[in-house]
C-alpha cells in the first residue's frame, strides 16, 4: 500500500468479519486505510482509480471518511474508508473489531445478527448494514466508545 499510495498514506487496517476471530466472514474485504488530513483526500483518487476502485461517496460530513469501492453494486468484495488516524471512525472501528475478537458473548451476538440479517436481506447490503447498526452501537457502548457516529 505504501509503494502505491505514498508518503501521505499512514496506515491500513481489516476490520469487521474478515478479520474478527470466529466469525464466519461475509464476502466483503473491510478495509480502513488513514491519512494524514482528510480534507485533502483528493491526491488518493488517481491512486485509488489505478487499482480498480471508484469513489463513489464522500462522507467527510456527516462520518468522517470517504468510501472507495471496487465491484458492481450488488456484489461489492472491497469496500475500505478513507479517514484520518485516530478519528472517530477509525477508534470506533478497531475498538469494534477488537471488543469482538475479545469478547465471546458480543461475538456470538454478532454472528448471528450477521448471519440472520444477511440471509434475510438476501446479501442486499444496505438493509444488511442498517440491521447491524443497533447491536454495532450497544457492543461499542458497552466497549467504552465515545466518539461520535460511525
């Protein structure tokens, strides 16, 4: 990622299924990647472009990161935030991940959660997303975040 992305780029981290300790992942690579000022996103593009992925929504506003994607729609398999080290998204984000790895009984919450809204929403992401957002909240609650929205 460094050769690719430069010097602004700082870090890359996996996050949600894919990397959570028994927990059965989705076919969706999570991603966070941090750079140093998020209002100066812009340079990423041509980089980003380069390897396949669009931009397709700049949630710097109301979540503190902008979304790449790479794949069609409906069947997504990379999806990494673009946000600065150590803002909101990225704490909550890996306190989330960690809070999970480490704690059985939010894991298995979480699994099945996962597991039953996905096969319900027939692998339609955004229904997904929002039917996983109350128990994201309570788990993070529960880990001591106090950041602001994800």
């Amino acid at each position: 990622m460094q050769d690719i992305l430069g010097d602004k780029f700082i870090a890359a981290e996996g996050v949600e299924s894919a990397v959570i300790r028994g927990t059965k992942p989705k076919p969706i690579l999570d991603l966070i990647l941090a750079i140093e000022h998020l209002e100066d996103w812009e340079w990423l593009k041509g980089p980003i472009v380069k390897l396949g992925y669009e931009v397709p929504r700049d949630l710097r506003q109301e979540k503190g990161r902008v979304l790449s994607v790479k794949g069609l729609q409906e069947n997504r398999p990379h999806c990494p935030g673009i946000t600065e080290l150590n803002s909101d998204f990225w704490i909550g984000r890996i306190l989330l991940r960690d809070y999970l790895t480490n704690s059985p009984q939010y894991r298995a919450e979480y699994r099945s959660l996962k597991a039953e809204s996905f096969q319900a929403h027939n692998a339609n992401r955004e229904p997904y997303t929002t039917g996983r957002e109350k128990l994201v909240r309570k788990t993070l609650k529960s880990a001591g975040y106090k950041g602001g929205l994800l």
